[in-house]
C-alpha cells in the first residue's frame, strides 16, 4: 500500500479506511419515499412505477442502493451508468450475491410457511448499533413455534 492523492488534490494516506455512507444513502428522503419506515413492497412498487430496472432487484448495485457495495473489487460487468457526478462508470456485480439473495429469500419463505416467530412481549426490539450497522437487540427474546 502507498498514499494516494486524487486529481482535486485530496489525500489519502497509507492504511486508512474508506467507506460509503450507506446508510445516509438508504435513509435519504430524496431516494426513497418514506425512507426510515419500513415498506416491504418498497422495492416491488419502484419497479412498478419506473419500469423492471436492474436497479430495483435485491441483488442489484446502484448509486441509490449499495447493500453488496460497488466498485471493481466486484467483477462481474454490464452497462454503465451515472454515478450522480457526471461519471460514465461501469457497474459491477458479484455473482455471488444472487446466491445470498436467493438463499436469504427460501429462508425467509421457508420460516414463515412453517412457523410463527413472534417477540415475547409483542413489540420489535430496539434498534443497536454496532459500527456501521443497525441490527435488532440480541437479548430480545423470541418465541418460535411449528405450525401445525
């Protein structure tokens, strides 16, 4: 590794972290309606209004949508797009996170064909942040049962 300066000048030094504000991004008004509520069809209804984008697909990349990340640490290429700064860029896509998409999908399909998942006390744990993530209290406690 080796610092790094960018054409306007800015500086980056050997070993420093860089990251995405993804989650400004994910809870910006301007990209998602309701941003900080949560909306199952969210995604489902941007595709009915705006046509059957790559964009709007769970396992997709966008500037709006950056779960799997962006960038050429991810190989997989196909058409480029703007990236919000002028920029014709490439986007790329591991094929890896259609696997995670798919196997988080029949998990959840599954878990909910065959059993009731409730909280002990009804409600939805508080919210923890851990880093950059938000992830639910870990000693909420959870009832699960098979249905019969």
């Amino acid at each position: 590794m080796k610092d790094h300066t960018f054409s306007n000048g800015s500086k980056v030094p050997k070993g420093a972290r860089a990251a995405l504000p993804v989650g400004p991004i994910h809870f910006d008004e301007k990209y998602y309606k309701n941003a900080t509520e949560f909306d199952g069809f969210r995604f489902f209804n941007l595709r009915q209004q705006n046509g059957d984008l790559p964009d709007y697909h769970a396992a997709n990349s966008s500037p709006e949508h950056l779960t799997f990340g962006a960038g050429r640490h991810i190989w997989y290429i196909y058409p480029s797009f703007c990236f919000g700064f002028g920029l014709s860029l490439t986007r790329f896509c591991s094929p890896g996170r259609f696997f995670a998409v798919s196997e988080l999908k029949a998990l959840l399909g599954f878990t909910l064909l065959t059993y009731d998942v409730k909280t002990k006390d009804g409600k939805r744990p508080k919210d923890q942040i851990f880093q950059d993530m938000i992830i639910p209290d870990m000693t909420a406690e959870i009832l699960i049962r098979k249905r019969v």
